[in-house]
C-alpha cells in the first residue's frame, strides 16, 4: 500500500515527525476519513529514523480496520482509534500505510508526550 510518514507542521514547513531527545511515550493514534472510502487495512510502523526501504529499520507496532465510510451532511464519520501505550526512544520516526486505494484519504493525528 501506500507508504506515508506522519509529520509535524514547524512554522510552516513540514517536515518528516522525529522524536526528541529523551524520548516520547505515545497514547494512540487517531484516524478520520475526510470522506467517502473503501474499508482497507491501517497499519502504523515505527522507524529507526532510517530507509523504510530496509525491513530492519521498521517495526509494525498496530494495524486497524478502517471501515466503508460514506460523507454525510447530518452524520458524523466516527474515527478509528489504535491505542499504542508504548515509549519510543529518541529519534524514532512513524510511518503509515492503508492496503487499499481510497478516494477522500486519511487524517492521522498522534498523541503522546515527549519525555
């Protein structure tokens, strides 16, 4: 599927979202769809601020259904939460990729606490 890394948006430029110094410990991980979908296969990765291109420096840490979605203008499109619950040493990158071809796409929001 396609590969994406989440990122972080720093005074106006975005950039590939690392982890600091000391580490962070992420809670979850929150997926809308921005509109009518497939269902498809959501899976997060984590990197060791490497290739993605090199098996080794990936970690699959959750994967999720994501279901059909349909845009409505009187109902709320319920999101996709992955709960994570894990610390992640400094410069540890994320990354996402969905199985199947989707039309609206995604928003994916990370939230945890940098140590």
């Amino acid at each position: 599927g396609t590969v994406v890394f989440l990122q972080t948006n720093t005074a106006g430029t975005t950039v590939d979202l690392v982890i600091g110094t000391g580490g962070a410990f992420i809670d979850s991980i929150q997926i809308n769809a921005r509109g009518t979908n497939v269902a498809t296969a959501f899976r997060v990765f984590s990197n060791a601020n490497a290739t993605n291109a090199t098996a080794a420096n990936n970690d699959l840490i959750a994967d999720a259904t994501c279901p059909a979605t349909t845009a409505s203008n009187v109902a709320g499109l319920a999101p996709v939460v992955i709960q994570i619950k894990r610390w992640f040493p400094s410069g540890t990158k994320f990354f996402v990729t969905i199985g199947t071809a989707v039309s609206a796409g995604f928003s994916v929001t990370m939230y945890g606490s940098q140590m």
